[in-house]
C-alpha cells in the first residue's frame, strides 16, 4: 500500500518557508566559515536527518559540534562532543531573533566564529540582524515539508544506486532552499557566465566546472510558485528542451532553463514514488544521450 504524501502549498506557507530559508543560511553560514572547501560547495549542506535538518559533524578545535533543525520538536539545537547541549524554539521568534540567539549559545559554548550576515542567492537582501519581516512558522507547514524531505530522499536514493559515475550526494543547499542530487560525465564543462544574485562567480564557476545533470526540489518562487521537482542539465545539450519526457506531468520551464514536474502531481498520483523516479531517469536518460556521455561506463 502506497504512502501519502503531504500536501504542500507555496501560496499558504510562502512565508515560513521564506523564515526557514534565512534561517538554513545563517547554519549555513556557520558551516562556510569553519570547514575547508570541497569542490562544488558540498561541504556547506545541510542533510535530512530523521528530525529535520542538521549539518552533521563540524570538526572545530579540540573537539566537534552539530546544528540540528528538529523540525519535529521545533526548536533549533547545538550539540558538542563534549556533551553539552543549547537549544531554543523556534516558534515565534525573526530572523534578527534567530541571529542573536544562534550566537549567544555558540559564545557560551567557546564556539567563537563569524559569519559574514548577509543572505545570498536573493535579489534585495535584508541583513540577518535587521531582518525583522521573516518572522513566520506555521508548525503544520514544516511537518509537512519535512515529511516530504524524507520521501522524496528515498526516492533519490533509489535513483542514485543507478549510477556508477561521480554523483554528489543528496543534500540541501541552503542558499536556493532546495534538495539536490547531481550527476557529473567526467568531462570539463565550458566556463559558468555566473551571475547569480549575492553569490560571486567565481563559486558559480567551480560549482559548474564539470559536465552535469541535477534534479532537484524546492518549494517555489515568485517565478514558480508552486513546490516542484526539477532537473537540468549544465552545459544544456542541442535539442534538450524540445525533448520528450515522462510523466506527462512534466514539461520543460525556458524561464528557468529546467525541466519541471509539480510536487502536486506527484502527491495526488497513485504511485508518487514510481511517478518522481520516472520523471529522474527520463530526464538524466534523454539529457545524457543528447550530450553523448558515455552511459555504458557510468551506468554499467
């Protein structure tokens, strides 16, 4: 018997996922400053953890800490290895309240580090201290969403355990609030021209130095609103837009450059698992061979 999935809605919880969102960059943040890079920025995700969203294991002088979102509980959590423990809610309180709190707990717990307070990838940015609007948490909403995350993993699991290339693994990116999951070709992709708001090229560049297929989900936009399962394709392949995907559902975005299938789509089907993971294979299987990747070496 099939699981339901939650119902989601960009237009009733625009507002908390907008408070959530600045909310993962500031944890984010944290992440950036401290841990040294990894290619394509994978070490500043988040990950779906059985509670919410946590950024596992931060190595920091002598010993270690985890920032935990329990999406559950409703409360954010810093957890050290030395087995103290800080936590407060998060019902109720600004993005500037998020901010001040986060750094109070970390100085009482000799984690000492700073952030440079401003969001990115967002045009007009409002600094974490002064971001007093973004002060929304539907509770019903985050349970909803994050019930979600933990269905839509399994399916990009299940996806995943396809291919023998170099793929990323699935995670959040908090900076566009989305879970992704990225295949690469092996090849050296053309250079990003970059662009994107608050974020600086020269990342853009890296993140997109390689040939590569990502899928995706995030929960919307003002140019798409509505929650929806992504996947494009960098550098994007002659004929790819034009091409012929499945479910019938989906269909290709120009605004965004990405081929698009409603979350909504997916959780009213009768098979929301089998739905999702035909949308993730047809739309890798058709951008891989338009780009001529070597599927037999990466699949086989």
């Amino acid at each position: 018997m099939q699981q339901s999935w939650p119902v989601l809605s960009y237009e009733k919880s625009k507002e908390t996922f907008e408070t959530l969102h600045m909310w993962t960059q500031i944890v984010g943040k944290i992440k950036l400053a401290i841990l040294p890079w990894i290619n394509h920025s994978w070490h500043i995700t988040l990950h779906i953890s059985p509670t919410g969203l946590t950024t596992e294991n931060i190595p920091f002088k002598d010993g270690s800490f985890r920032i935990d979102f329990d999406l559950q509980q409703h409360e954010l959590k810093i957890i050290k290895s030395s087995g103290e423990l800080r936590s407060f809610s998060l019902k109720g309180i600004s993005v500037a309240d998020f901010y001040e709190k986060i750094f109070v707990l970390l100085d009482e717990l000799n984690i000492h580090i700073k952030i440079k307070p401003v969001p990115v990838e967002i045009a007009n940015p409002i600094p974490f201290k002064e971001d007093k609007i973004h002060a929304s948490y539907d509770e019903e909403a985050v349970k909803a969403f994050h019930e979600a995350l933990i269905l839509i993993q399994k399916v990009f699991l299940i996806f995943r355990s396809g291919f023998k290339g170099k793929a990323s693994p699935i995670h959040f990116f908090w900076g566009s609030f989305d879970l992704a999951l990225s295949f690469f070709s092996g090849r050296r992709a053309p250079k990003h021209p970059g662009g994107v708001p608050g974020l600086p090229d020269r990342v853009a560049e890296e993140a997109y130095c390689r040939e590569v297929s990502s899928a995706g989900f995030w929960t919307g936009n003002e140019m798409l609103p509505e929650p929806a399962f992504y996947c494009y394709l960098y550098p994007e392949p002659e004929g790819y837009k034009t091409a012929q995907v499945s479910p019938k559902e989906a269909y290709y975005n120009s605004t965004l450059g990405e081929f698009i299938l409603p979350y909504s789509s997916v959780q009213k089907s009768a098979d929301p698992e089998k739905m999702l993971l035909q949308f993730l294979k047809t739309t890798y299987a058709v951008g891989a061979d338009l780009a001529k990747w070597d599927r037999k070496i990466l699949e086989d």
